[in-house]
C-alpha cells in the first residue's frame, strides 16, 4: 500500500512547545473549538491558541472546573458538553451553529485512557464512544459551521498500536481488556480523520490525527503506581522517567496540526513530534503509524458503522 507517511522535515521536534510552533502566527480573527480545553494538553493548546489571536470556544464536561482552570485567560467562552451523551452533544451543537459563527480549528483533545469496564448511551464501551463516537457526531453536527480551510485535529495516540477496530465485537462483549479498548478508540480517532478528510476537502476541509507524545496529565488518573511503572511513565519512586514530555510540549503537534502552513494541500495523515509520521517499524516498535489505522477501506467501513450508529452523517 502506498502511504503519505513520510516526514517533510519541519524544523521542530519532540522537544518543540505550542508557542514556538506559533511564534509569530497571527489568528486575530479565527475561532477555534477545543474538547478538553481545560486540562492537560488541551489547556496548553487553549493557552497557546488565544495568545497568537484566536477566540476559542471549550466545551466542557465539568464547567466548573474549566471555569476554575481557564479563570484569568482572555478571548475564551466556555460552554456545556459531554461526549459521552449524544443528546448533550446535538445540543451544543445545535446552540453553536445558531450562534451563526464559522469554525476555522476543531480539536478534538478531550478523551478517557484504560478505564474501568463502563458502558455509556445504549451500553456502548466508553472510551469508544467517548473518544470516538462523541466526536464523530460533534464534527458531523458542527459541519455547516467550517469554513473554506478549517482543520480538524483527532487526537489520537501511539495507544492505537495496541490494536485495531474490532468490527465484530466493538464494545468489547466477549471479554474487556482496558487497554485494548483503548487502543481500539485511539486507531478509530485515526481512521476518522482519514475518511473525514476524503468527505471534506472538496470544501477545502482538511483533517489530520496526532500522537501528542507521551505526558503525565489527568488522563492517567485509573492507573495505579505500578502500572504506571510498567508503562514506562514513572520510575519505582514515583518520578517521570525520561523521555517525558511536557505539556507545553505535548500540546505542540495539536497546535502544528491545526495551523502549521506547512500542512497546506495536506491532509488524513498522522503525524507526531510535529512533523508526519512514518509508517510503524516491522520488528514492533511502537513508534509511527500502524497501517490498519491509515487503512482508506477501514476508514469508510467505520465511518458507515459510526454514522449508523449516532444517526448522524453530514455527508
């Protein structure tokens, strides 16, 4: 199969924070839409987005706490969302598109990690319908309000390689396994982005999925001290091991993704340490991108199951 997966020599890297990639970018004038917003990666890329100009809107699952996290921080408006819920989700979709504002940057951030067995709507597997589902309804509800040339930015992470889509057992029926639901979710927020881009770009619509790197934020918060040993996160004393980003440095391929005019003409790749992403090393490394999550068949096969699914297709 022939893949677009190829590094294009950026500049930046692993080490590279959300404001250098936007040194002297100016999004006066451009709003922006970002899930989680107001935690962890997601508050670093809310940070850096309205410092260069941008107006970003955060929907938020616990208002309460986005309020108390973003309190201080200009040209911000938070709003209720649960992607869990796609009753909730229809509804701040719905009062947006009113709003008669244009989406230029969705990114899609917010998302659940190795969670306790929990089934959400109609018992789907939640950090399926969570990290997916939730946002394949959100996009496809917010689609009359994109602009000719926004970008959508699926946060998916190296957790895909734990495996792909199980069409046949998607919510994990005949047997939970934490991680591998995980995994599911994250090549699913992939192959999202690959069809996404395929339905949209005639429109100038692009769409992109990441791998932000390897942070201790909230998202680790159902893991105990030994897994997080055995992930390679801490060490036995309980510290971050090396190779860690930061933040301001996981939140860099997100804001790369949503405004890098490097990306121009490009779109339904994955990318990491804010370059693209090659294709995943044969001996299994667990570094690029697996093949069945950039797979074009798989991607149109999840798209027709999702919009079954949520009832949703903006295409």
């Amino acid at each position: 199969m022939t893949t677009a997966q190829h590094k294009i020599g950026s500049g930046f890297g692993a080490t590279t924070t959300a404001a250098e990639v936007l040194a002297g970018v100016d999004l006066t004038g451009k709003l922006a839409i970002v899930t989680g917003g107001y935690s962890g990666i997601g508050l670093e890329t809310t940070r850096a987005l309205t410092a260069a100009g941008a107006h970003v809107v955060v929907p938020a699952r616990r208002r309460a706490t986005a309020e108390q996290a973003l309190q201080g921080l200009g040209n911000v408006e938070i709003d209720q969302l649960d992607l869990g819920d796609l009753e909730n989700v229809r509804a701040f979709a719905e009062r947006f598109v009113a709003s008669g504002r244009g989406i230029d940057i969705l990114i899609g951030s917010a998302g659940i990690m190795a969670v306790p067995e929990t089934r959400v709507g109609p018992g789907w597997e939640a950090q399926f319908a969570t990290n997916h589902l939730g946002h394949f309804a959100l996009v496809n509800r917010l689609w009359p309000a994109f602009t000719p040339g926004a970008r959508v930015v699926s946060v998916s992470s190296r957790g895909h390689h734990y495996g792909p889509v199980r069409f046949d057992d998607l919510n994990f029926e005949r047997g939970y396994d934490k991680w591998l639901a995980y995994g599911q979710a994250k090549t699913a927020n992939v192959l999202f982005a690959v069809e996404l881009d395929r339905l949209a770009r005639d429109r100038g619509v692009r769409a992109f999925a990441l791998h932000p790197g390897r942070i201790l934020t909230e998202l680790v918060r159902h893991l105990d001290r030994q897994e997080l040993v055995d992930a390679g996160m801490v060490d036995e004393s309980g510290r971050v091991t090396g190779g860690a980003k930061t933040p301001e440095q996981g939140a860099a391929t997100q804001v790369w993704a949503a405004t890098s005019p490097q990306l121009d003409g490009l779109g339904g790749v994955y990318l990491e340490d804010c370059d693209i992403a090659g294709p995943a090393p044969a001996d299994g490394t667990r570094t690029g991108v697996k093949d069945y999550a950039v797979d074009p068949a798989l991607a149109r096969r999840l798209w027709t199951v999702s919009a079954e699914l949520t009832g949703v297709n903006a295409f």
